[in-house]
C-alpha cells in the first residue's frame, strides 16, 4: 500500500514537516510505502494560474495513492493556503474514496480547529477520514512530550491501512476504479 503525504507548511524547515516525515516512517514501519510532497520544496502555482507540469505530477501521484496523509500546521486557526491550494487543484475524481487521514501541528490544541475544517473538506471532496485525528502541539516531535501523539498517529496509520484494504475490497467486488458518490 502506498500512501502520499502532503505536507502543508511555509517553511522549509517547520516542526509540520518533520511530523510528515514521522507519518512517512510510520507508514513505512507498517510494511507500506511513503512518498512526501513537500508543498514548500514542490510549490504549486495558484488555481487558475494555466497548466503546470507539477499539477500534473501530484494528481498523478493521488490517482495511485492507495491512501492520503494531509499535515498542516494552524495558521490562524485553520490549515495552510498551502495546503488550501493544493487541494484546489485536485478534483473530486481524483480523490473520491481514498482513505486520509488527518494530521494538524499548532502551539496548542486549537489546532484541532485545523483538523476538523481538513475533515469537513475531505468528505466534501468524497474521501473516507480516519476515525483518529492527530493534533501535535508544542515543541514538535522530538519532545518526550511527544509520545501520546506518537502513539495516535501509529492508531491513525493502522486505520488508515484497514479503509485502504476496505475500499480496495469495495472496487474490486464493484469492479469500479473509484468508488462512487452517494446520491
């Protein structure tokens, strides 16, 4: 199972991306693969702005993505414009019953607000959310203090990995390549 993780953060270096890159060794950890697109180092240009090579290149990523990992941090209560523009540009097509689950990063547990707008979002957009949610708050994953987190995001990739199996099992016996929206 391969899962993508988009890393929403501004800054090259950022507490967001060393906790994306925590989610990718947990993934890894559990057997399946990883790749990290890092919305700083792999900018995309604004919607609208014409065709791109590396909009190409991440809706081709999602489209064989047997899961999605989104890590934000919270900026002013929600998630990144980052993160904001990269999901502009994918279209519902392209996610609709991938699993995804939902990490935020913020100074305090505020940053639960981001994980909520990110789950609203993902529905929206037809995907399967992870029951766990992670919200990482203080000095980043490095800290001792970073330990229950650590241990909801193992839950969150177990989840992840067991809405991957289901929803593979679901097309499969639909013979569909995506899953298709309720009406």
């Amino acid at each position: 199972m391969t899962a993508l993780v988009l890393a929403g953060a501004a800054t090259r270096v950022s507490r967001s991306g060393a906790v994306a890159a925590a989610v990718c060794r947990e993934v890894r950890l559990r057997g399946g693969d990883a790749v990290l697109w890092d919305l700083t180092a792999q900018p995309l240009p604004l919607l609208g702005s014409g065709p791109c090579t590396a909009v190409d290149s991440l809706r081709r990523l999602v489209q064989d993505a047997d899961m999605l990992v989104w890590v934000t941090p919270c900026y002013h209560g929600s998630y990144s414009g980052l993160l904001k523009n990269c999901l502009d540009h994918l279209s519902t097509d392209d996610l609709r019953g991938k699993p995804v689950g939902v990490v935020t990063v913020g100074a305090s547990l505020a940053a639960i607000t981001a994980s909520e707008h990110l789950r609203t979002v993902a529905r929206a957009l037809g995907c399967v959310t992870t029951p766990t949610q992670v919200v990482v708050t203080g000095s980043g994953h490095h800290d001792p203090g970073f330990a229950p987190e650590h241990e909801r995001l193992a839950d969150m990739v177990a989840e992840l990995r067991v809405l991957t199996s289901a929803t593979l099992s679901l097309r499969r016996s639909a013979g569909l390549d995506v899953l298709p929206l309720a009406e």
